[in-house]
C-alpha cells in the first residue's frame, strides 16, 4: 500500500469546491486503492476538490489545470497553454520535479509519489495514470506554511530547553552559594576568616565545576576515577555540620568502612549529596523544632549504600509518585531539575536512586553504586 498522509478536507477556491472524499478518512486526493477502483468518479473527485492539479499527456503536451496549481507553481497560464511540460521543466525547480515523476510514472504505470524540501518549502506530488486518456494527473500539496510553522515550533521548543537548562544551572549553583553564605555567616560571627578560607575557594571550586558539568552534557562527558568512598564522604563531615548548625538541624554520619573503590566523578558525588541536604532542610516546617538529618552507609551485594534521611514534613503517596518527573516540583520557587539530575547522574555511574517518604514522618533516599576491588 502507497503511504498516505491523512490532512483536512481543502476548503474551495475559485470554481473548486470541496465534496466528501469517498473514505473514511479524509485525504487531500484519493488513495490508490480507490484511484484504481474507479477512475472516472476520481477524475471528477480530483477537479472538484480544492487540491492543485494538471493533466498532460504522454506527449507532455499539458491539457488542463486549475487556478490552485497556477497559485502555488511559478509558471503562466499562457505558458501552460503554449508550452510542453517537457520545456517548462527548465523554467522551474517544481515543473523539473513534476517532469521527472511523470516520466517515472510512464515507465511503471503506476501511482508514483514524491516529496521536496529545502529550508523554507515542503511540497509533495502524487501521478496519478490514466491509461485510457494516454495521460497523466499530478496532484500537488504545497505543505511549506506547515514546514515553517514547525520550524517556528522547533524553535520554540529549543529556547524552552535552553531555559530549563539555565534553570538548572543556577539550582545547582544555588547550593555552594548557600555554603559559602553560611561560612561568611559564621565567620562573620567568629571574626575568623582564616579558618574558613579553605573551604570557601573549595566551594567556588565546585561551582566552576558545576558550570563545566551542564555545558558538557550535550558531549556526555563525565570524568571518573576510582576513588575511596570513605573519603569522599569524610569530606563532605564539615560542609554539612556548617549548613545544618546554621539552620539548627542535628547532623549525624555513620559510614561502614571498606577498602573497596568506586568509580565515580567526586565533584557529581558530593553535588548530590549538597543537593539532598538542602532539599531536606527545605523540607523542614517551622513548628519542627527536632530537626534531624542523618548519613548512613552500608556494603551489601557488591554495593556501597548511602542512606539520606530527615525527619521533616515527608511526601503523600501522591506526591512521591510524581517525584523525579522532569519539572515537578512542589515548592513555589522550585525548578523541578534537582531531582531528575541526581537521578540522572547516579544512573550514568552505573548505581540507582531511589525515595522512600511517609507524610508527616520523614524521606529516606538511597543511593547505590557498585564498589570495585582495587
């Protein structure tokens, strides 16, 4: 069977008129079933309806067209009358791509079809033969309006992308400035600038870091090593106890000790991780005045586990099932990308993440990524 496109019945122009299609469905000119059924009915079906058209014989002389066809295809009605097609295909990029399926059509005898582009246009021909006239119809569809409609669309959806893209980069970028906001707090409170110092340039660091992450997405690129799981997560001991002591959150980390490795970028470790720890404070109410947050590690199947849990204000099953969808978000100033992206990031290491929460209990998420014998 021909591939058919299904559009709108063509609404009348000049002495066309639009009449039902003789399908179910409705097609711009009949299909090739019914073309070959009956003939007759479909020469009058192709007329009448408001869909460009010409007739030319097997000697290319051209015997009739309409209006729709002298409106879309650069040619004259005088030219049409005195020229063959076989002439007029020099003048014109459509009439050569017409000569040229008129010609196909000869030699096969069959309904033969095409499609054109460039940037801007978009046209489809169909020949349709008439064997009894010794003569061909070629129908034409100009669908360029389409084209750069969806282009315009095209467009449309890329400069969404780029939003969300930016969304989520000043999300991320959210949270080493908390970190560095918090120690000027304290240092400010200490009068012990010094003492912070080191920290602060780590957490510039990681914004730099971040920003080279999002900008190398579209090239999949991770830079990964094999590293300690102890380690990464023993420097992470001193960030977390500054942000949660300023938001007056008891912090605790119990870690299982290995000597096994993982295979991990450290800098999209502790993102995450910074990432978790911010959502929970978040998640905390004003009338919680026990607030915990707690790190758990454990090895089991060939894995290091991290649990991340806090008592705070947990999710309905409702809510939770929405959860990691690119774009949910429950917070009035959320972006709904934290989420996704940890999940995302977790998954390219080759472990999973997953949420476990109990509305006015607490959210525990585990992380899991494969150890490696070093």
């Amino acid at each position: 069977m021909e591939n058919q496109h299904m559009y709108s019945q063509v609404a009348p122009k000049g002495s066309n008129r639009a009449v039902d299609e003789p399908t179910s469905e409705k097609y711009p000119y009949p299909p090739h079933e019914i073309w070959e059924m009956d003939k007759t009915d479909n020469l009058l079906y192709i007329e009448e309806i408001g869909v460009p058209f010409i007739k030319v014989d097997t000697q290319y002389h051209i015997k009739k067209w309409n209006q729709m066809f002298l409106d879309v295809v650069d040619v004259t009605k005088s030219e049409l009358i005195y020229e063959r097609l076989d002439h007029l295909a020099d003048q014109s990029f459509v009439m050569e791509r017409i000569f040229d399926l008129m010609n196909q059509s000869l030699r096969t005898g069959k309904v033969e079809l095409t499609t054109f582009e460039d940037k801007e246009s978009l046209i489809h021909l169909r020949a349709l033969p008439l064997s009894e006239a010794n003569a061909i119809y070629i129908l034409l569809e100009d669908r360029s309006l389409q084209k750069q409609f969806e282009n315009l669309l095209t467009f449309h959806h890329q400069m969404e992308a780029v939003s969300h893209i930016a969304a989520g980069v000043a999300h991320e970028l959210r949270n080493p400035l908390s970190v560095i906001k918090g120690f000027f707090q304290l240092a400010q409170l200490t009068n012990e600038y010094q003492k912070y110092y080191d920290t602060i340039l780590a957490e510039l660091n990681r914004m730099n870091v971040i920003i080279e992450d999002f900008l190398s997405v579209s090239r999949r690129k991770m830079e990964r090593k094999l590293q300690s799981p102890m380690h990464i997560m023993k420097s992470l001991v001193e960030i977390m106890k500054a942000e949660c002591l300023l938001h007056n959150v008891e912090f605790s980390m119990h870690l299982k000790e290995t000597s096994q490795f993982i295979n991990v970028n450290e800098s999209i470790i502790k993102q995450i991780m910074l990432n978790l720890l911010r959502n929970s404070i978040e998640a905390f109410g004003k009338s919680n005045n026990n607030r915990t947050f707690e790190i758990r590690t454990l090895i089991e199947n060939g894995h290091y586990i991290i649990f991340v849990k806090d008592n705070g204000k947990g999710m309905p099953k409702e809510v939770l099932q929405q959860l990691g969808k690119p774009f949910f978000t429950t917070k009035e100033t959320g972006t709904g990308i934290g989420i996704p992206l940890c999940k995302k990031m977790i998954e390219h290491h080759g472990g999973s993440f997953k949420i476990e929460s109990t509305f006015n209990v607490g959210t525990t998420v585990i992380l899991t990524i494969p150890l490696i014998e070093h």
